[in-house]
C-alpha cells in the first residue's frame, strides 16, 4: 500500500517505465476483456482516451448545469416534506445515475438495473467477471443501435469514434462504454454521501455552505480531498524503489489517494476540512496518464448536489438511534439515515 502524497503521485504519474495498469486489480481476477482505457498503457491509452476526451470537456457538460439542478430539486422535493430519508439511497444514489444516463444515452427506466451492476462490480471483486459480461452486453446492445442512428450521447460518440482515422471496432467500443459506465455510476454517490455525512456531524460548517452558497465549490474540492474514494492499483514491471522500500517486479501497489490527500507534508492541517483552503492539489481523480475522464462532470454534479440540497434541507441530522454503515472497494457509506423537522 503507498500511502504518501509525493510517493502515490509519482507512481500514478508513472505509466511508461516501472509500473503498468495491465493486469492491475487487487485481487488480480481474470476477465474476459480488458476495462479500457484503465487497463492499458501508453501509448495505447492516449488512443483510447482521445475518444472520450472531447466528450467531456467544460464545452460539453458546462451545458448540463440547469438539467442537473432540475433532477436534483426533484429528488430532494420527492422526500423533503417526510421529515427524513437514506441519503444514500434516495439521494446519493439516485441523482448520479438519473444525469448519467441521460448523458451516456441508456434508457432511464433501467437505471436501477444499472447501478445494480456498478455496485456489485465495484464492491464484490468475485463477481467482477460476471458483472463486466453483464455491463459489457448492456453497452454493446445500446452501441450497435447508436451506431446505425447516432443521439448526440456519449455512448453515440465511442460507437462512431474513430481510432487512426479507422471507425473504432465494436469490442474495443465496448470495452471502452463499459468502463465509463463503472467509472460514472459509484463515485459520485460515496462523495456525495460522505459529504452529507461530515455537514450533518458538523453544523458549525454546515451553516457556512447555507449561509454563503459561493463557498461550496470549494467545500466540494475539499471533500473530494478529504474523502478520496477510489484507490488505483498498479502491477510492477521491474523492480523499483518506491520512497525507500523495494516493490518487486510482478507486484501490485495499491495507491491509497485517501491516505495521501491527507498526508501533511502536501496539505496543511490535512486532517482538517477547510472550506478556505487556497491550493487543493488533491489526487482523488488520480494523475498522470490515467487521470479520472470524468471529473469535470463529477465537479458539476457535487456542486449542484450540494447547492440544491442546502437550498431545501439546510438543517438535519444523523438520527441518534441510527446505524451508519459503509463497505469497500470504492470506499462508500452503505446507509446514512437523516432526519430533520418539517417546516423548519
Ligand atoms: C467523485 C467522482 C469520481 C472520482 C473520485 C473518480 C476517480 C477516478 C480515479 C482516481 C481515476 C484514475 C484511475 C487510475 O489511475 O487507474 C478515474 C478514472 C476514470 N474515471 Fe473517474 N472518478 C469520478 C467520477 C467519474 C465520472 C462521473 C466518470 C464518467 C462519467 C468517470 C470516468 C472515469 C474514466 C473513464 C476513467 C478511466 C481513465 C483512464 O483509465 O484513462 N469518473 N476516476
């Protein structure tokens, strides 16, 4: 496990010389395909992600802004009035996928199938080959249509890319949808809910994100550092020091961003949330060649996330009978029951 700052940013940045992201799952399972671009190395990977690259520039999910507010306000409006919710299932979970599908291109009403899939991929490693056969034929099934009568989607837009200016063959589409598909699906929905979890154990704070709404992009900046959920794993492929212990060649390093956008010697008070903090150089998207392909959306959707929630919600809490749970993989909370007063 590499758990500094300095130490997990260099090998991330790192795809061309000691480390690989071929064969680079902890525990390593054998799947029938490979997820690309993550399971690639340069140069391929430039080629794979040049597909996806300009599809999710601020030109394109900048537009995305007033839908995300309208879907965030209905979710939130769907159980304000109760007095109480699973943040997690009601909320965290459910406002992602709704945008994602949208953008992506996938039928709406399957959503629920959907994030079914992520999730067990994600979390339960076993399953991983039986959950990428699953993902991969929903993709492909949604590509071959896209192809013939394209939608302005994102799953339109890998289905008539073109790689070497030749159209790009249907497998490597796949394998490419599949991956956004997972990489679109459970992030968000652990920040949002680690997020929700901090500002209703810490009021103090909370009142600053209602009170002066201009800071939650900075609030979120500071959550994506403080809880950095995704923890990339790369294979050596010689021996190699790494901050003064010697990783085998044929070895995983399992990159601890959680770990390391907390380390001191990068973030002052790193084990502080600090809505004011001035240079963030966070790795919870990761770095290097690999760099999360959707961080741009991922910004947008936390900072309406949090705009639309504080709007209705600004005052709850954790009820004190209540369990909190959380799993692994992707580091998530399970279940986070709130409750708050109605006509507050
Ligand atoms: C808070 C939300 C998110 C976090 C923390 C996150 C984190 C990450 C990290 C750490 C990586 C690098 C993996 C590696 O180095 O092996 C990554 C890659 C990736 N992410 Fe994200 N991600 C988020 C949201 C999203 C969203 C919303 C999408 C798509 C809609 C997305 C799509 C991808 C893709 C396609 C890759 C693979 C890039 C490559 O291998 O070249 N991510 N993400």
């Amino acid at each position: 496990m590499v758990t500094r700052y300095a130490d997990v940013r260099a090998v991330l940045r790192d795809a061309d010389d000691a480390f690989s992201s071929e064969q680079a799952f902890i525990p390593q399972i054998a799947m029938p395909s490979p997820m690309l671009p993550t399971e690639s190395d340069p140069p391929a990977t430039r080629m794979y992600r040049s597909i996806l690259l300009r599809e999710m520039t601020p030109e394109r999910v900048d537009p995305l802004a007033p839908r995300m507010s309208e879907v965030c306000a209905e979710i939130i409006d769907s159980f304000r009035d109760r007095g109480h919710c699973d943040a997690v299932n009601d909320f965290a979970r459910e406002y992602p996928i709704r945008i994602f599908v949208e953008f992506f291109g996938l039928p709406a009403e399957r959503r629920e199938e959907f994030r079914e899939h992520a999730h067990t991929f994600l979390h339960s490693p076993p399953q991983r080959p039986t959950e990428w056969a699953a993902i991969r034929a929903i993709v492909a099934g949604a590509l071959a249509a896209k192809r013939q009568s394209p939608e302005g989607d994102l799953l339109s837009a890998i289905g008539n890319g073109r790689i070497d200016d030749e159209l790009i063959d249907i497998e490597t589409a796949t394998n490419i949808a599949a991956t956004v598909f997972l990489g679109g699906l459970d992030t968000l929905p652990s920040n949002i809910a680690w997020s929700l979890r901090f500002l209703a154990m810490h009021p103090e704070m909370r009142r600053q994100l209602v009170e002066a709404p201009s800071v939650i992009p900075q609030a979120v900046e500071e959550f994506l550092r403080f809880y950095s959920v995704a923890n990339p794993v790369r294979r050596a492929v010689r021996d190699v020091d790494v901050g003064g212990t010697v990783i085998r060649g044929g070895d995983r390093v399992f990159l601890v961003t959680g770990r390391a956008d907390r380390d001191e010697s990068e973030f002052e008070e790193a084990s502080c949330v600090r809505f004011d903090r001035g240079v963030n150089r966070h790795i919870a998207f990761g770095a290097g060649a690999h760099r999360c392909l959707g961080s741009h959306l991922a910004r947008h959707e936390l900072v309406v996330a949090m705009a639309e929630w504080h709007a209705r919600i600004p005052e709850y809490r954790i009820p004190a009978s209540a369990e909190v749970s959380f799993n692994g993989g992707v580091l998530a909370v399970a279940s986070l029951p709130l409750e708050w007063d109605v006509g507050a």
